[in-house]
C-alpha cells in the first residue's frame, strides 16, 4: 500500500530559527515528490517538486531535498517567518495509472516571535 | 479564471439532504481532481477526471457520492443523504498535464448537522 509519513507532526520555533520536517515513503513506483503549504482554511499550495533524478530544489526560504534510495525527503526552511505558519504536506505521486497523490497528514508548524 | 474557485466555500446541512459542491478549474486544465480533508489529516482522493470523463473514481466512498464534469471544464460533486460523517473540507485541483503542477482550490467547508 502506498503510504508518506511525516515527523514532526507539530512543530514550534522562535521566528528567524531554521526548521527542517521529515516525510518517508512507500510510493512505488516513484513519478515524484512534492511539498506543500496549507495555511487554515485555504487549499495547499505548492512549494517545490522533484523527479526521481533530481535531490535537491530550492524556492525562496525553502528547500527540500530527495533520496530515492532511501525513500526519504526534507523541506527545510530558513530564517523562518511568522507567516509561514501552516501546515507542510509531502506528497508523492506513483508513475502511470489514474494520478493519483498520495498525501501525508502534514507537520503543523507555529512560528512564535 | 486566475485560479481554481471552489464555491460554495462554507455549506451547512442538515442530515439527510442532498449538497452539490461545485469546482470551477482554471482555464484549459484538462485533469480536475476532488479530495477530501478531515480535521488534521492530508487529503483523500476522490476522483480524478481527464476531459469529461472520470478517468478514477476508486477514491468515492460509497454510492451516495457523484460526480460529474459534463463540458469539460466545471465539475460537481454531488453527495445524497448526507450523514455527519461527510462532514470535511471537499478540495478541487486542476492541471494543465497529468502528474504536475496542481493548483489546489480553497476548498468547500461541508457540516453536516
């Protein structure tokens, strides 16, 4: 079965602070890996995606990275701001077939100043 | 449109009555998906449509859920006798090309009471 799990579930930090949330995966087989943004009330909104060949990409303050090997990514964010407060989804998407995301429940994160 | 509207945004029903959430997916977008969100988990596909037609609807969960896409373009999601445990967040997404660059919608906020 095709599952992404992701640590921490929540999250807290003083603004400015770095952060860095972990997904895994069983994905199989891999098209590509995204993450999200999804603030209260809105729909998510997409940071970064990566293909099989690619381990790292970058967007403004966030950066995730890949292992295909190992099945693993990270979206690290620096100098944090209060408005990235939100909830981070990794979701990965399985090559061929119907499309379809499979999506992990996300990592809360609370920037406090 | 400039994005992927979703209306309405908020639905309050009683238990029971028939809801129609409808998504209107930004300009050309050929794939058109629906999730559902509970309170403090991922999404959960629904159903996927390429052009008119559902190319997936392995994610609806029992038969009192539909939904249709009739031109191409606006889809909605219809759901009879609704029962407190449809109560979520319904998310549309479009892309241009299967497997990338969803644009997520703000979702329709469905209470069944």
């Amino acid at each position: 079965k095709n599952q992404v799990e992701q640590s921490p579930q929540s999250l807290i930090i003083l603004e400015g602070k770095n952060c860095t949330l972990q997904c895994n995966y069983t994905v199989s087989p891999f098209s590509n890996l995204r993450w999200y943004k999804q603030d209260t009330g809105r729909g998510p909104v997409s940071l970064t995606i990566m293909t099989f060949s690619e381990n790292t990409k970058s967007n403004g303050r966030y950066t995730a990275t890949l292992d295909a090997d190992t099945k693993q990514s990270s979206l690290h964010i620096t100098a944090s701001q209060l408005s990235d407060s939100a909830s981070y989804i990794c979701v990965v998407s399985a090559r061929g077939g119907n499309e379809k995301l499979t999506f992990g429940t996300g990592t809360r994160l609370t920037i406090i100043p | 449109g400039a994005g992927v509207s979703q209306t309405p945004s908020n639905k309050v029903t009683e238990k029971g009555k028939y809801v129609e959430l409808r998504c209107d997916p930004i300009s050309g977008h050929t794939a058109l998906y629906w999730y559902r969100q509970s309170l403090g988990q991922g999404p959960e596909f629904l159903i996927y449509f390429q052009g008119t037609g559902a190319a997936d609807d392995s994610g609806l969960p029992n038969d009192r859920f539909f939904a249709v896409r009739p031109e191409g373009s606006v889809s909605t999601l219809k759901i009879q006798r609704t029962e407190r445990g449809d109560s979520a967040v319904y998310l549309c997404a479009s892309s241009s090309r299967p497997n990338y660059g969803y644009t997520f919608g703000s979702g329709t906020r469905l209470t069944v009471v």
